[in-house]
C-alpha cells in the first residue's frame, strides 16, 4: 500500500464503471498499433509517481506504450482503477510486470509477484513442460532486464520439491537448441539445477557430441564460463572421463576458447580442500524401545535423554510419541512440557518452515500447536533455511543410500560465509549388517585459506517422500538403522519402507 501527498492510498476502487469514459479520459497511451488507450490522469497519478510527474509537472497528456501489448495495457489501467489484479493471465503477466515496474507502480509489482508465487504452488511433478517452462522463462526475462532473481529464487525453490529425473526431462527440452543460449539461460539454469548440475554438463557433453561441433558454440562457451565442474566430477565421476573425450573432438579452437576450457579444467583440478579432522557423525537412535511404552513413560525418559541436545531433537521425538498416543493426550499439555525443556536448556527455537512442512503434511493438533508457539518456533523467519543435500528417485534411493558408501557435496542456502562447502558421507549396510550403516557430514576448508574457521553449524535432517501426489516429511533422527527383510523387496528404515525391485 502507498500514499500519495493527496492521502490517498492505493490500492483503490475508484470504480470499475470509470473505465473508457470519454469525459474522463484525458490521458492517452499510444500503442503500436490501434487507436491509443485512453485513463483518467489523476487516477493514474495517485498509483503512478511516474506518471504523477509526467503530466503534473511536464504536462504531457499522452505516453508511449508502444513497448507493451494492448492487452497488458488494458490489464493496467484496469489494475489501477479497481485496485485488483483479475484481468492478469499468462499472456499478459510479462507486460504487465514490467509496466508496473516501468510506472513504479510498487502495490502492482507485489501483486504480480504474488501471482507467480500462487502459480508456482499449483505445480506438481505432473505438470507439463508448457506449465513449466513459463515460470522459467519469466526467471530468465526478469535476471536479463533488471538483474534481480526473485523470481529465480522462487523457481529454483519449487524445483527442488521435485525429483531429479523430472528436471533432467525439463533442461532437455529447455536446453534442446544449447547451442544458441546466452549466459543469462545457462546462469537460470544452473541456479535452479542446484547441487544437480551434472545434469546440464550431461545435456552439454551430449549437444557437443549430437551436432559432432569441431569449434565451440556460444552455449558452450556460457557454460564452461559459469559452471562448478570440479563439483560436477564430484557427484558423477562418469562425466569426467566423457568430458576429455567430447572436447578431443574439438579441433578448431582459437585462443579465447583455448584459455577459457583451460580456466575449466584448472578449476576442476584445483587442489581439493582440507577436510575438517573431525567429522561429525549424524545420530540415529531408534524410537521403537518407546513404542511399548505409555505416553507418560516415553515423554519423561526422552526429557531426560542427555543426548537430545537441540529442539529439533525432542520435536520429532515428541511429535512420534503423541502420532502413538495422539486418542488419549492433550496436546497443549505436551507443549507445556516441551517449552519447560527448551527455556531450561537454553535451546534455540525452530525454523518456522520446518514446522510447516511437518503440519502441512501430517495435519495434527500438535504440530499445529508448536507452529502457534513463539516460544518453539522462529516466526520472523523471511527466508528458508532449508537445503536440498540430495534428490534421488525411488529406485535410486535404496542403492545410492542403503546399499553402498556415497558422499554428496551441498552448499547451505542462506549463511556466512555463502561460499563455505560441505559432505554428507553415506557409511552403507554392507554384508546385510545394518549396524555398519551411519550418516556424518563434514566441512571443507582450503588449506590456503587464513580467515578464521566459524563455527559448525547445526544441521538437521530430514527426508521427503513423494507420495500419493504430494510430499511427505519424515524426521530420519528417530528411524535407527535401516535393515532389509529375507526376501530382499523392501528396506525398513524406522517407520518407512522403501521398496527395491533389484536383488543386492
């Protein structure tokens, strides 16, 4: 909402019926092509400070549209008489955004990023590409004309809900024609690809390969400028063998490409970075001495547990002690209890989108309840503190987490230093011996580095699981160590079962 020095603030209905009246309208906008679109000035001002100054102060009595579609033209005008955004569609989105920036229109500009947002929520890993494409395309629109990713932020953030072969699927058909994307396209992609850019380096080796290129094409040139390939080898060895294959068929390469693959695979080689001596082991205990239990029982030996250390901690524990018991307690009861825990340790309080995401999915009273405390929960929270270690696919999972030793490499979103790296480590149940399992992440230093070392900070994990068309939290910190049955068809991690078709 803004106020003009009129005292008006807007949004506003100034009544739709005000549209297109000829004794009203004293301000024209002059289209490309049609007669102009004709508005009442002083409506338009008290939305506009742009336009406030174009006709007050200069007196000009017509503005040049040329640059924008009738229909967004409409959509604003409309916008500004009603104080709404319904005449806004795909169509006319881009347009209509931009004019609301172009007029510094600030209520319309948050409006349409409402609008995106709400589009955003609606898509669901059955979307089509045409559904898709659309929000990335106005990602990659927006970081070209005025440099800002808030857009790009919010796609990237919806894509990591999804699996990795949906985006792979995506960035083929996105990137189909690699060879003529300009920089801003590979910077998009690669910022919503997150930690999964050996897919677009994969689509890259294959572009090269397909059209058999004897000289690098501008694509190509954008990605080897901008992509973390030392990270790509990381996560997919493969690719780095493939990558000196496809580039030794290169063979007309003049001195600017000759430097920039030079500058890629010096960063790919570049010495790797020391690891923390101490690696920090990930704790799993299991919660099923609880299940036998009474409620009572379970809540008071777990409030007394000296290694639940944190409140993430004793939230899952709680959480699965009342989804036991959830006929027989009072919830608020459980969160008095909880709060007396957390102000007598001195714990810090949760990240509200955490909570969310256990609420939004589970629907019980007592997730709900710790949502509405401001004593558990941080509500001020304006960003997620969340961040997506790994994607697999459910015929992946078992094999990649359960069944051998893997390490993924992430980045969290949000901290300080930005740049400061990590490793999840995956100790797997080898020989059908589910005590040898264990998950411990570490952080990676340069050894060059002086500065001094901040402090670890704490991590909490968590799984989602797709499921019946939407997403499924699962704390992992209660499910113990995963073991298998005879038959080898699923694996039984605490409460969850993962199904594996492949004997191993």
């Amino acid at each position: 909402v803004s106020t003009q020095s009129t005292g008006v603030s807007v949004p506003a209905d100034f009544g739709r019926h005000h549209l297109g009246s000829p004794s009203h309208g004293n301000l024209a906008f002059n289209m490309k092509e049609g007669d102009p679109i004709k508005a009442n000035s002083i409506i338009m001002s008290l939305n506009s400070p742009v336009i406030d100054d174009l006709t007050t102060n200069l007196h000009m009595t017509s503005l040049d549209s040329e640059d924008f579609s009738r229909e967004a033209v409409d959509c604003f005008i409309e916008s500004s008489y009603t104080g709404e955004i319904e005449a806004v569609t795909l169509e006319n989105f881009r347009d209509v955004n931009k004019m609301s920036h172009v007029f510094k229109v600030n209520w319309l500009s948050d409006r349409c990023v409402g609008y995106f947002d709400n589009y955003l929520k609606m898509l669901d890993t059955e979307s089509s590409y045409t559904d898709l494409v659309f929000v990335v395309n106005e990602a990659v629109y927006q970081l070209s004309t005025t440099k800002k990713k808030v857009f790009l932020d919010l796609v990237a953030q919806k894509f990591s809900q999804f699996p990795a072969g949906k985006v792979e699927c995506f960035f083929k058909e996105y990137l189909s024609n690699f060879g003529d994307s300009n920089t801003c396209v590979i910077d998009c992609c690669i910022a919503i690809a997150q930690s999964n850019t050996d897919i677009i380096v994969k689509i890259f080796l294959e572009h090269l390969e397909k059209k058999e290129l004897k000289v690098l094409d501008a694509g190509s040139r954008a990605l080897l400028k901008r992509v973390d390939l030392s990270l790509c080898f990381l996560r997919k060895p493969e690719l780095h063998e493939r990558f000196f294959t496809v580039l030794d068929q290169i063979t007309t390469v003049d001195r600017d490409d000759m430097r920039l693959v030079l500058s890629s695979l010096k960063q790919a080689s570049a010495p790797k970075k020391a690891v923390i001596p101490v690696d920090v082991s990930v704790w799993l205990p299991s919660f099923k001495p609880y299940l036998d239990m009474s409620f009572d029982e379970a809540v008071e030996s777990l409030l007394n547990k000296k290694y639940i250390t944190n409140l993430y901690m004793l939230f899952d524990a709680m959480w699965l002690c009342f989804s036991q018991h959830r006929q027989d307690v009072t919830a608020a009861d459980l969160i008095e209890k909880i709060v007396r825990k957390k102000e007598q340790e001195n714990w810090k309080r949760m990240s509200v989108e955490y909570v969310k995401e256990i609420s939004a999915n589970w629907g019980d009273r007592f997730s709900k309840l710790v949502l509405d405390s401001e004593q558990l929960v941080r509500h001020y929270d304006k960003i997620c503190n969340m961040t997506v270690i790994c994607e697999l696919p459910r015929d992946q999972f078992v094999n990649e987490v359960f069944s051998k030793n893997n390490i993924f490499p992430f980045k969290l979103a949000n901290t300080s230093p930005a740049d400061q790296e990590f490793e999840m480590i995956i100790i797997a149940s080898g020989d059908g011996n589910p005590d040898l399992f264990s998950i411990q992440w570490r952080r990676l230093l340069d050894k060059s580095a002086n500065s001094e070392v901040t402090p670890l900070p704490t991590l909490h994990f968590f799984i989602r699981v797709f499921f019946k068309r939407k997403w499924n939290v699962y704390p992992i910190l209660w499910c113990g160590k995963p073991t298998c049955d005879k038959t080898m068809k699923y694996w039984n991690w605490g409460y969850i079962k993962f199904h594996d078709e492949t004997a191993i």
